[in-house]
C-alpha cells in the first residue's frame, strides 16, 4: 500500500526546491504550500519533469579499472529496476 509519508524527512526541503525547479523549466508557477488549482496538464507536466531529470541516475555506464587485471579497464552498467 502506497503512501504520502516522508520516509526521510530530512529530504522534504530538497524535494520541494526540486519539484519547484521542475515547474519553472515546463513554465508552470507554483506557490509555497497548496497547488490544487493546477490542471492534471500542469501537474502532470512537473512531474514528467522530474521523472525525465532523474532517469539518468536509474541508468547508468561508466568505465573503471579492473580489480583482477593491472591496467584493464571494464565497462560497468548499472540499471535500477522499478517496482510500482
């Protein structure tokens, strides 16, 4: 069962400013506390937003050297799964 509690609440101020610089990239304002004036468009454009900024994090390729071979490097892919 889903739900809206902060499990770090700690990081409920850097959401915030992250859900705000969203809404300015897609040109829609948003106001300290309640938004429920926004259209579903609105909000849902903010939230493609974020999702669209963070995907690369869930994805990602880089190259580092190999822990068995001096002087090889390996490319190492990390892909997180998403669980709904």
């Amino acid at each position: 069962m889903a739900s809206n509690k902060t499990l770090v609440p700690e990081a409920k101020q850097a959401l915030d400013q992250f859900k705000m610089e969203a809404a300015s990239e897609v040109g829609v304002t948003l106001n300290q506390g309640y938004n429920g004036d926004l259209t579903s468009r609105q909000a849902g454009s903010i939230g493609g937003q974020m999702v669209k900024k963070m995907r690369p994090v869930r994805n990602a390729k880089y190259m580092r050297a190999d822990r068995t071979a001096v002087g090889h490097v390996v490319e190492v892919r990390y892909i997180a799964s998403m669980r709904i």
